[in-house]
C-alpha cells in the first residue's frame, strides 16, 4: 500500500527544519481539541458521503469504504493553537480515490467537510487532491481513539489541524468558498502553517 512521506521536501533536515513558525513539539503528547461533544459513531450505520458539485454523487457505507485502496500518511501535523507532532502515520484511504468515483465538476473549487456532530470545515479543492489528504481509520496500526475523531476523520496535514475533521461524514463539493465552523470565528481560510495563516487576514 502506498505509503506518502509529508511532503515539503524543500526545508531543512532536523527539528528545526520541521517546525513551522510559532511552533513548538509537543514529543510523545498528543493533545484532544474538540469543540463540541465527543460522539459515539456507529459504523454498522455512519456513511461517507462525496456530493455537492460532482457528476458521480456517491455515498459508501463502512464496509464499502474498506473495500477501496488503502493508503498511510506517514509525516507531521501541526495544530493552529501551536503544538506539532512529528512522525504520526494514519491509515485509510487518499481523498483521490474518493473523488476518482464522484469526479468533480468543472466548477468545483472547494470542500466543505462536514462531521456527524455539525462541525465544519472549509478546504480548497487543490489541498485536497494530488495526496495531500486522507480519510483515516487508524493511528500507529491501532484504531483511531474516538477523542481523536474515531471511527473515522479526516486529515489533511499539511495545513492546520482543524482543517481535519474529527467523525468526518460528507465532503461537499462547491463553487465558492464558504467558511466552516472555527473560519466563521476568526480562523482562516486556507490556514497553511508555514504561511502561519492562524487568523483570517494572515
Ligand atoms: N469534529 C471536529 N473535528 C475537529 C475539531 C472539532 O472540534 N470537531 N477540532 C479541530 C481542531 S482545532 C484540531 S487541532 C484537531 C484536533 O484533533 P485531535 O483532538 O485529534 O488532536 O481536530 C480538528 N477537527
Ligand atoms: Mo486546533
């Protein structure tokens, strides 16, 4: 299975190198940041959903989910409240494929991700394509903890971490840009940490 190295090879090797500015390492930690009630997802009954502006409208079940090609991030992430974890590896399966299926349309220049509880989050199309993001179902070979958006999240590591929503459910594919739950409270758009894009105007 294809195993996708973060992917910003131009900085420098060491601790340093990795770390973008304003953060620190959080080592073994991993820190839970939640914004609304942990929920208990059900995946006899949870669903993926790809729609919005897609020829293909298209919705799998857990185990049709399983059933695609797998594929591991294995790099950094790095959380806008200024913890990064280095050397995560999460298992599932590439954004790509998902919309390999649903096929967006032309007009299509933006996600907006939504979990089960209502939590949103608001993507451009291009940093979810190319490899660059994941629905994930484990964290080192182990299911992903429920605080941590177990059964299922999304992850997008190179940008902030709110941008990967925890109980991730539909992907909607959209037109215009349209902010998601944290970008409507300040944060911004893109959120890209090595442009500490925090706030909206960075
Ligand atoms: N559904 C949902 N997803 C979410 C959040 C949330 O509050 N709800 N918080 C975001 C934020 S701000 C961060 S930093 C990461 C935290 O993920 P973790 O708790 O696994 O570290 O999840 C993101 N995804
Ligand atoms: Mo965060």
């Amino acid at each position: 299975m294809p195993v996708t190295r973060g992917f910003f090879r131009k900085r420098p090797e060491g601790p340093e190198g990795r770390l973008p500015p304003g953060q620190y390492d959080t080592g073994q930690g991993w820190p839970v940041l939640t914004a609304e009630a942990t929920p208990r997802v059900d995946t006899d009954t949870w669903t993926l959903t790809v729609d919005g502006l897609v020829d293909n409208p298209t919705t799998w079940d857990w185990r049709q989910v399983h059933a695609l090609p797998g594929s591991t991030y294995f790099g950094d992430i790095h959380c806008v409240t200024t913890w990064s974890k280095f050397d995560t590896t999460f298992t599932g399966i590439s954004v790509d494929t998902l919309l390999e299926i649903a096929r967006p349309g032309d007009d299509a220049k933006f996600v907006m991700a939504h979990a089960t509880t209502g939590y949103t989050t608001n993507i451009p199309l291009e940093d979810v394509t190319g490899g660059k993001a994941w629905i994930v179902w484990e964290h080192d070979g182990r299911p992903l903890p429920r605080e941590h958006g177990g059964p299922v999240r999304m992850l997008v590591p190179h940008l902030y971490f709110w941008k990967s929503a925890k109980w991730i459910t539909r992907l909607e594919l959209m037109a215009e840009d349209r902010p998601g739950f944290w970008e409507r409270n300040g944060y911004h758009d893109r959120g890209d940490p090595w442009r500490e894009q925090r706030y909206q105007g960075d």
